[in-house]
C-alpha cells in the first residue's frame, strides 16, 4: 500500500466528514507532526470525538464506503476499507481522557492532507499520552517533545485542571523533561514546585491506601496488583468512564496495539 493511495483514501474520508458537517478533532501522527515538526510513517488515522456525535462521524464514513464498528464501547470505534483504518475515539483505554466540548473550544485549525480541518489541544494531546505507559509502548518522549516545541504557549492552568486528582502523572513527566533537557526554562519552575509539595501534602496517601492506579497507565502489568494481592482497581472510581466488562474487554484484548497514537 502506497503513502499516496493511503493518503488518497484517508482525504476522502475527511471530505466526506466535512460535506455531513459531523465535528471531529484530527489527532495521532499529524496532530504530533504539526506541533513538533516530527514526521513518522502511519498506518491509520485518528480522529477524536464526542461521545454523543460519534454516530455522525461514522454515519458519514459508511455512506463514503468504509466499515464502521465499535471496537470498544467504552472509547474507540474503527472504520476500515480495505487496508485502511480510521480510528475514532472518543476517550481513552483507561477511561480518564474522554472528548468534550472544551477540546473543540481550544482546538487548532490546520490542513490535513489538503483538507480544512481542526487538530485536537496540545494540552489534551499531553493529557492523553501522558498515561501511556505500556510494557511496549511508552509515549513519555512525545509528552517531552511537545512539552518543548509547544510549552511557551501551553495553557498552563488548563493542563493541571484535565490532569486533576492524577496530578502526580503530570508532576512525573514534568520532572523527567528537565532530566531530558536539563538546559530548557520551558517548565514554569513554580508549577513543579506546587505539584511537588501537593504530592507530599499530610492525608494525601492514606485516602488511597489499598487502590493501584497503576492500571491507569498499563491495562496488563498492575494485574498481580488487582487481581492476587487484593488491591482495589482505580478504574473502578466513580470518575473513570468504566464498566467491570469494559476493564475485562479492554484488559484481554490483542497487546498488537495497546491504543492509537493519540
């Protein structure tokens, strides 16, 4: 399959979108290529999405000739023809960064492939990938590459409050940015340091005790944890998006690839 007939396929799609004027948010590789100038073979295209407008997104796919199904119910459905595959997602594997509305209020207008679209916030771009942390995939230097080719014009306050009560995520990229670029004011120093005496703050860790949240970051290496030593499963909190049979799909499925590339 050639980089052009791929590219073909995948302009057709996003005009198809575009003429039903179903929303959607472009993301992966050429949402990465646009903030960090780092270019990369893909194979597929995703395309970020509210939950409540998804259908509209694949409604258009089907009548432009793709094959659509829901690949997991608790965030991505694929649409395939052929060799080509579109992701469209409308949160994470984890359940923490689902799409809402304030993702197409931040969201940047570009060009993709030649056509008129928008790319999803370097912010929700940080915020998704940060919790990558695969046995095979580790998308901590992305989260470092944008950190440095966009952190001059982050929303700052907005990264923190997507972050939320997993704030220690953020705090944990954040120092290992000035490991990686020891030379680079790009970090507001006053953040790190509030993250830093938050994380040590007095009653903290005992709220806590016995949960792993280390099935926030990989669905299959903290299994000892959940399933042997008792531990309660933080994807089973009220504010992570779901159900025991989604934790038990999405824990099971094929490790081929553990997410796309948000």
């Amino acid at each position: 399959m050639s980089a052009l007939t791929r590219h073909a396929s995948y302009r057709g799609a996003l005009v198809a979108i575009n003429e039903r004027d179903a929303p959607y948010l472009v993301g992966g590789t050429y949402a990465f290529r646009h903030y960090t100038g780092i270019a990369r073979p893909t194979k597929d295209l995703d395309l970020f999405v509210e939950k409540h407008r998804r259908d509209e997104v694949l409604e258009a796919l089907q009548d432009a000739g793709w094959h659509t199904h829901a690949a997991f119910p608790h965030w991505l459905a694929k649409a395939e023809r052929g060799e080509h595959s579109i992701d469209v997602i409308h949160g994470s594997g984890n359940g923490i960064a689902n799409v809402d509305a304030d993702w197409f209020v931040h969201a940047r207008r570009a060009e993709t492939l030649g056509v008129p679209t928008r790319l999803m916030p370097p912010e929700e771009m940080i915020w998704s990938k940060a919790f990558l942390m695969e046995k095979y995939r580790f998308d901590g230097a992305d989260v470092a590459h944008l950190l440095l080719r966009q952190g001059q014009g982050l929303d700052w306050p907005r990264l923190v409050r997507r972050f939320g009560r997993h704030y220690r995520v953020l705090l944990a990229h954040l120092v290992l940015f000035d490991f990686i670029y020891p030379g680079q004011r790009v970090v507001p120093s006053s953040l790190v340091l509030a993250l830093a005496r938050r994380a040590v703050e007095p009653g903290n860790r005992d709220a806590n005790a016995g949960v792993c949240q280390g099935v926030l970051l990989s669905r299959k290496q903290y299994r000892p944890d959940t399933e042997s030593w008792g531990m309660r499963d933080a994807r089973l909190d009220a504010d992570v998006s779901m159900t025991p049979d989604d934790i038990v799909s999405w824990t099971l499925a094929s490790p081929a690839k553990p997410g796309p590339d948000a």
